[in-house]
C-alpha cells in the first residue's frame, strides 16, 4: 500500500474497538488459550515493558520494523520482537518507554514518531512481563542503527505482505509448554514470528483490516 493512501486511514484507526483476547487466540498455542481467556496479570506481579509498532514509508510503500533479538542465555534468545523494552521508573509512562526503547534498539528518535494508539497488553508467562503495545507512525523514510548489544538484525516488512494470509503457517517448535509443540505463527522473511509477537500482531492486523474494510464500504 502506498503510504500516502495508508496515512488517509490512521485516523480511522483511533476509534475502532480493539478485539484483544479474540484477536491474540488466533495465534496462540493451545496449551495457551485458557490462560489467555482467564489471566490475572494482578496476581503476577508482572515486570512491565512497552513496544513500539512503527509504520513508517520505503520506497512510497508502506512497512512495518521489527526487530531480530541476539542470541542470548534467555527466553527471548533470537526471537522476533517489535522495538522496545523494559519500563524504567524515570519514564513519565509507557508511551515514553516504547518511545525510548525505539531509539536506543534501532536509533528511531522520538520527535520522528508520532504515536496513533495503544493496544491490549499482552502477558509473557516464560519472562513474566506484560508489554504494553503501541502504534506508531514516521512520515519519514527511516534509516536504522541496531544496537549491537541487543539487535541482530532489523526486519523491514511490507504492510502488503503482512496482510497477506499467506504468511500465516503452523510450526513445530520447543516452547516453554514442551518440546514439538504445533503452533501457529507467521513466516515473515523466512523467520518465524510466534508466541507473544505473532498474537500482538494478530491484534494489529485485524484492527487494520476492520479499518480498511469499513473505509472501502463507505466508499
């Protein structure tokens, strides 16, 4: 999508319900489901974090960051995430968390982002974190600096295939529920995105797709 044309629908983005749990099943393993229909983030006692879902224009066309974490002694080892991170108590919020977290994973200031919606919060059982979501859109061509210490790689995924369902697929992986365990997840770049990124961005897609479908209808 042309991201001029993509900017047309952002503000119809700010009113439209987010599904939350019906939206993160669809991508959830099912050894997931219930805890996600039932979860007490409360009774956790959750470490926060805040990610940012940067949209922002390449080449005219309309994309999507994330980011390939370095392989590490952790649970997130290697994984697929949005840009963001922990929350500090000198962030006056989470908004400012994400924001601060962009710039230093992958050299995004702040000032370029001008942040459109925050989405449903989605606990982690394995780091026991609950991320707070947020969109966000650069009307700039965008230039990244991974840091080294944290970020492998930068994924710049096109909003056009990241609508397509082709990419949606099941995998065997080892999780925290066992080993083989059949999930669903997206093949983005020939990496697979799954666990709390690939339920984040069921969020995401289904939001974007309700927008685009009730703009088209009024049409």
């Amino acid at each position: 999508m042309d991201f001029q044309d993509f900017l047309q629908y952002v503000p119809n983005l700010i009113p439209v319900e987010l599904p939350a749990v019906s939206a993160h099943i669809k991508m959830a393993p099912k050894e997931r489901i219930e805890a996600l229909k039932n979860q007490d983030f409360k009774a956790e006692n959750p470490r926060i974090a805040a990610v940012m879902m940067l949209f922002y224009p390449k080449n005219e066309k309309t994309h999507l960051v994330l980011i390939v974490r370095n392989a590490y002694n952790g649970v997130h080892s290697s994984q697929i995430a949005f840009p963001g991170g922990k929350y500090e108590t000198t962030d006056s919020g989470y908004e400012e968390t994400a924001l601060r977290e962009t710039h230093e994973e992958v050299g995004v200031a702040p000032e370029k982002i001008k942040v459109i919606k925050q989405f449903s919060p989605m606990y982690i059982p394995p780091s026991n974190f609950l991320v707070h979501p947020f969109l966000g859109i650069s009307s700039d061509e965008l230039s990244f600096y991974p840091d080294a210490r944290e970020v492998a790689d930068v994924i710049e995924l096109p909003l056009s295939v990241f609508l397509n369902d082709e990419i949606i697929i099941e995998a065997r992986l080892s999780t925290s529920y066992g080993p083989n365990i059949l999930v669903p997840a997206f093949n983005i770049q020939n990496h697979i995105v799954w666990g709390a990124t690939a339920m984040i961005l069921s969020e995401l897609r289904d939001v974007l797709k309700v927008t685009f479908e009730e703009n088209l209808q009024k049409q």
